[in-house]
C-alpha cells in the first residue's frame, strides 16, 4: 500500500506468517531449520518513506515493526506521516525524517484515513448497518506538533446499500468522499455539514460504476476510466453539482 503528496512516497508492507511446506525435496535443510519457530515463515511488516527532494536534510527512510504488528492504511502530510495498525488499532506517528512523535489509538474499526497539510482525516465504522445504511463517523485530527486534538467529529454519510469507494481532500482542502453509488458528497469545515456535489450515473450512466477518482483539483475531478482501456479526463464540479430545486 502506499501513498504520495508533494513532499514525498509513503509506503509500507502487511506483516505476513506462511506455512511452510515439510515435504518438499529441494528445502529439506530450510526446513529442518526452522522446526523451532512452529514451522511458519513470519515476515514483519515495514514502513518506508522515500521524499521526492533528497537534496534537503529529509533522507529515505524505513521503519520495522515488532511482535506481529501490522499496518492497515496510512496517511501523509505537511512533515508528518501516520499508520494504522492492527491488531490494537494504534495510530503511529512520524515525522518527514522518520521519528516516531507519538502514539495514538483509534477505538473504532477504521475504514480509510486520509491527510491534507495539518489535517488527518479518518472514517470509520460507528456501528452495525441498519436496512442497508452503513454507520460511518468521520474524525479529523490536527497534526500539529504536541497537538493532536480532535477539531471535528461527526457523521459520514454512505448512500443506501452501498460503500464509500474513494476519500480525499480538494488542492483547496475540501474533503469529499465517493460512495459506490456514484455520489460525490463534500464536507463544509466552517458549519460541518455535508453536502452532495454530483451523481456519476446523471453524467455517466452506462459506467459510473467503472470510474475512479484521482483528485480534485480546481473545482474539477480527475477521473480513470477502465472501459476497454485505461484512461484519465476531467470533468468539471461546478457544471454538474446537483439541482436541489427538484
């Protein structure tokens, strides 16, 4: 898994345990040499971070995790980085040169989480589904140094029967979510309400449900299309938000 903004490539690995396989001719000494260790093969999972600007005092770096701890989805910002991992549900955080700042805990099971400058925003579930509505909460952290407050916590909503399947901020720092019933839904920091932008199936209709969206820069959204092949084109927020008239 991985993700990038202007500063650099964040990435990191799931920690993994294999069997191994007693019976194969070509490993007999492997695996007399691991007997001890119940035979399984564990791999631990990793974290690098690779900025795109060596020439500044921030180098690449990597960072091992211990005792079978994973990470789960991750986040970066301006000078911080953040993983989730399991099975504890603890937040990591780093700083652009690889020191662990602090370490936080996450009580629900998280969905996604995205960062935008000073922002770590975070959804998660909240609860069962009911008649098909998905209980989702989005919580949105100020990463600034011995900060780490929570500066919004509320509701997300998902469109009935279905999941959120892209979550990210705007170049300007609107966040939006992207359910997989087509709707763009955009959240207003100033009065935290929500918002629908547009539906993909009133534009898209006959594969809506065969885009992904990139970003969102400048009042347009960048999409990936995967009919026949794949391919990028943008298509403009403001022309297609919904009527709310109707």
């Amino acid at each position: 898994m991985a993700c990038l903004n202007y500063s650099g490539l964040l990435m990191a690995s799931k920690a993994t345990i294999t069997e191994i396989d007693e019976y194969e001719e070509d490993d007999i000494d492997d695996d007399l040499a691991v007997v001890d260790e119940d035979k399984k093969r564990k791999k631990s999972s990793n974290i690098q971070f690779k900025p795109f600007d060596e020439s500044r005092e921030v180098k690449e770096w990597n960072y091992e995790l211990k005792n079978n701890e994973s990470v789960e989805c991750l986040a970066s910002g301006s000078g911080w980085c953040c993983v989730l991992t399991s099975p504890c549900n603890y937040l990591r955080v780093f700083s652009a040169d690889g020191i662990q700042k602090t370490l936080l805990c996450q009580g629900t099971p998280v969905v996604s989480m995205v960062g935008y400058e000073n922002l770590l925003a975070i959804v998660s579930h909240a609860g069962p589904p009911v008649y098909g509505m998905q209980s989702m909460r989005l919580k949105v952290v100020n990463m600034d140094d011995r900060d780490y407050r929570t500066v919004v916590e509320t509701e997300c909503p998902v469109s009935k029967d279905s999941y959120i399947s892209w979550m990210g901020f705007t170049e300007e720092g609107q966040f939006m979510t992207f359910d997989s019933d087509g709707i763009i839904r955009s959240f207003n920091f100033r009065n935290q309400q929500w918002t629908p932008v547009l539906d993909f199936k009133i534009k898209y209709q006959q594969f809506f449900d065969k885009l992904w969206i990139v970003g969102s820069p400048m009042e347009k959204c960048l999409l990936l299309s995967s009919l026949a092949h794949l391919s990028l084109f943008l298509t403009s927020l403001r022309n297609l938000k919904l009527d709310v008239s109707s």
